[in-house]
C-alpha cells in the first residue's frame, strides 16, 4: 500500500514526482489523493493540512504563483501535474474555462446522441420509424407503437345473462 502522507523527511518535490503516473497523452497524474473534483491533493505533512498537487508542480518548475491566480489545465485533466499542461489565469479566467469545456462536452455529448443510429431499445432510425419533434428530437415509431399497443384498455367481455345470480 502506498503512503499518503510524506514522511517528514522526505522533500516534498521528491515527494511529488514519486507519486506520479504519467498517461499516453503526457499528462503527469497524481496518484495519491484525490479532492472530490479530481484534483490532486498532497497531504502535507500529517497535521499540517494540503496543497494541490498541480499548483505545487507548478511552483517547482516555474517559481511562486501570483497572489489570485489559479493554475490552470490546458489537458482538462486535473490530477495532472505536468509542467506544459499548465497555465496561469484569474479565478474568473478559470470558471470561464471550466463552463467552455464543460459546454463543448455537454454539446458533444448532445450532438452523439442526436445522430445515434438506433433507439435505446435497438430500433434502427428509417425514415419510415422517425418522427421528429418540433424541437429536433427524434421519436422512434416502433417504440411508439408498442407503447399505444399496451396503453389501450382491455377489451370488456361482457357477463353472461344472469351471471350475477350465481356468485
Ligand atoms: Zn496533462
Ligand atoms: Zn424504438
């Protein structure tokens, strides 16, 4: 099992660098704890609270951040602590990157799903099953079908003259 915490001992640049991973794309990941929005987190040493991982990289090879600004990922991967990936900007420079790239993946993510081939019950779209809707979603007729098929109400058979008589 990996430690957590750095022995006091241990500089925390070796520290740092000991408990990376790096990705295919070059991205440098922390491995040893995590905030709960993906961060890197060092614990700093037991009982003297945390640092982000990815601004302490920062620190070790470009020198002291600014007072106010964030270092920021050009990757989107925010364990990532490699030197390239990152840059400086404001706090509001920051959420207006987070609200870009969150909207290009919510936007793909939409577009995926409008040009799927199939229905999520597997219908392939033809022209004959698509059914668009004024707002440019499509509804998939089979399905629909079905849907009515089992919407409509049993047919009533009626009671035999004088049933009533034997219950
Ligand atoms: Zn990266
Ligand atoms: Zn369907």
């Amino acid at each position: 099992m990996k430690r957590r915490h750095r022995p006091p001992n241990v500089h925390p640049a070796i520290w740092l660098v000991s408990g990376l991973k790096e990705t295919a794309n070059g991205c440098l990941e922390w491995q040893r704890g995590r905030t709960s929005a993906g961060y890197g987190q060092m614990t700093w040493v037991s009982g003297e609270g945390t640092r982000y991982t990815h601004r302490l990289a920062w620190e070790m090879a470009k020198g002291p951040i600014p007072p106010g600004q964030c270092v920021l990922h050009s990757c989107d991967n925010p364990p990532c602590c490699t030197p390239e990936h990152l840059f400086l900007g404001s706090k509001a420079e920051n959420t207006a990157d987070m609200v870009e790239k969150g909207r290009l993946r919510v936007d793909a993510a939409h577009d995926a799903w409008r040009s799927r081939a199939a229905c999520k019950h597997g219908h392939i779209y033809t022209e004959a099953t698509t059914k668009w809707t004024p707002g440019g979603a499509r509804v998939c007729l089979v399905c629909r079908r079905q849907y009515d098929r089992r919407r409509r109400p049993p047919k009533k058979v009626p009671m035999p003259a004088g049933a009533e008589n034997y219950g």
